[in-house]
C-alpha cells in the first residue's frame, strides 16, 4: 500500500512537471483553508505565499497543519507551523529559512529549498528543507493539484500531498503522510471527500482518516 502510494506521487510530480513548463505565468496565488471531517478526527491545513517586496524577490510562507480528535485527547492533538522567508532565484526556485513551530518538539529552525509554479489547472510545490533541531533530519513537502474547467462556474479539484521527514544521523523514520482530496470548486468554495495516511516514529504508528472537506480560497 505504502510502495503504491509513493509511485503515485511520483507519478503526479513528474506528470504535473512536464504540464506546468509548456502553461503561462501565474497568477497571484490565493490562501487556501480547508477543513476535513473525518472518521477518526479533524484535520486542518491554511497555507499562505504572499511577496513582500516590491520586486517580488522576497516572499512569506506558512503552511499551518493541525488535528484534533472529536474527544479532544491531549494525545491525538496535534499542530504544527511553519514559517519560512524565501528568496527567488528565478525559473520557479526559491531559497528559503526560517522556523518550524511543533507540538512535541518545540521550535525547530530550518533551511532549504522550494519549487512553485501555478496557474488556473496546476498547481506544483516541491519543498526539501533541513530541520536543525533537536535533531538533523531532512524534510520534503510536495503538493501537486489539478483543477481542470467542467464549465464557466465549476472546476474538479483534485490534490496529492506527501510529506516525508527522516533523521539523518542513522536513516530513522520520523514522520511521513500521504493526502488526498478530490472534489468540485465554485467561486471561492471547494467541497467533496479526502483521506489521509499518516505514519509517526521508527516504527510507522499508523493513522487513517476519511471523510468530507470543506475549503476555502481566500
């Protein structure tokens, strides 16, 4: 299951990579959030790529991801913040540092690399980063989206997510996820259904989600 889900990902990258350098320039990219009522429990994700320069070299970046069972379990509460100034270096790459604010790990600084390209039907962001803290691990986001035009209202919304994040002093497993959604957009709103796979620690503890999501694009 897992081997099939990693191909797929890969797939939807490289497929969405070849897409993406034949479409025009972007237009400004909007602020999603979306809220995921699952089975098992809540997920939450905002993501945030806003300039704030004149130029436009520097930009902001946060991706905020939370989870909370409908118990509310200290255990399976769950919020993680990252942020993150990038700078271009032109063709779609992005220098960036910053910090990751973790629910068990406290703060975590970190450096590394983005890719981004977007326009009306794709959206691609590739993000490997260095974490420094309290140990070295290497971490990679990627989120590939389609959103083809049904008619002059409507889009399908599809979306990957892969997030991996591994020690490097001896290749142990931290964290890992897999995300799916697919559904139907009008004007700012985007509902239908998702599921999310998540794997925590050496031993891969697994958590499964499914359920309906709501988004908003602000």
């Amino acid at each position: 299951m897992k081997n099939g889900l990693l191909l797929l990902g890969s797939i939807l990258l490289f497929g969405s990579t070849t897409l993406l350098s034949q479409q025009s320039a972007p237009p400004p990219a909007p602020t999603p959030v979306e809220v995921m009522f699952g089975n098992n429990r809540m997920n939450f994700q905002l993501i945030l790529n806003k300039s704030i320069d004149a130029k436009g070299k520097f930009s902001f970046f946060n991706v905020t991801n939370g989870a909370v069972d409908y118990h509310n379990k200290n255990e399976e509460t769950e919020i993680v913040v990252v942020n993150t100034i990038n700078y271009d270096l032109g063709n779609n790459f992005k220098a960036s540092a910053g910090a990751q604010w973790h629910f068990k790990l406290g703060l975590v600084p970190l450096v590394g690399v983005q890719y981004f390209k977007a326009n009306p039907t794709w959206l691609l962001l590739v993000s490997p980063n260095i974490c420094l803290l309290p140990t070295t691990n290497m971490e990679v986001v990627s989120l590939v989206e389609f959103k083809p035009s049904l008619n002059p209202k409507t889009r399908l919304y599809t979306r990957g997510q892969l997030l991996y994040n591994q020690v490097l002093d001896g290749g142990i497993h931290a964290r890992s996820g897999y995300t799916f959604r697919a559904g139907i957009s009008r004007q700012k709103f985007t509902y239908g259904i998702g599921m999310n796979f998540d794997y925590y620690g050496p031993f891969k503890a697994e958590k499964l989600n499914t359920g309906v999501f709501v988004r908003i694009s602000l």
